[in-house]
C-alpha cells in the first residue's frame, strides 16, 4: 500500500474546548502529514497517520511504524 508525506500549511488543532489554545486550535505553520492508503480501497483512499514539524520527522516515523517492508519512491 502507498504512504504519503505531504507537506502542508496547517498544523491541525484537537478541537477540544477543555483543552489549552495551544493544543486546541489550528496553527499556521508548515508541517508534513503522513497518509496510508486504505487497504479496502474505501472512500477516503487515504487516511491521516499523523503530523510532524520536518520531513525528516515524518520519515522517521513511517520507517518506524511500517519497518523492514517499506519502500521509498520519490
């Protein structure tokens, strides 16, 4: 199955109002959001594995969570 890295304008907030504005709101910064694809081939195709602050961070993180199986195409 494909992962994707994109990058992006908007780090997503919790929405949680009992939760601090830090944590809470949407913040304008550049980030990387990492999406899997759906192995049913539903709607969406692809669903959110998370943000990091760098690329390298988003990297890092896929290579962990799918291991010794994943490839990289650029």
């Amino acid at each position: 199955l494909e992962v994707r890295i994109v990058r992006q304008q908007c780090w997503y907030g919790t929405g949680d109002v009992e939760d601090p504005p830090a944590l809470r709101d949407d913040r304008d910064v550049e980030c990387f959001r990492v999406l899997f694809e759906t192995a049913d081939g539903g709607e969406p195709p692809f669903t959110g594995g998370g943000q990091h602050l760098t690329v390298d961070g988003a990297i890092h993180a896929v290579e962990a969570l799918v291991g010794a199986t994943l490839q990289w195409n650029d």
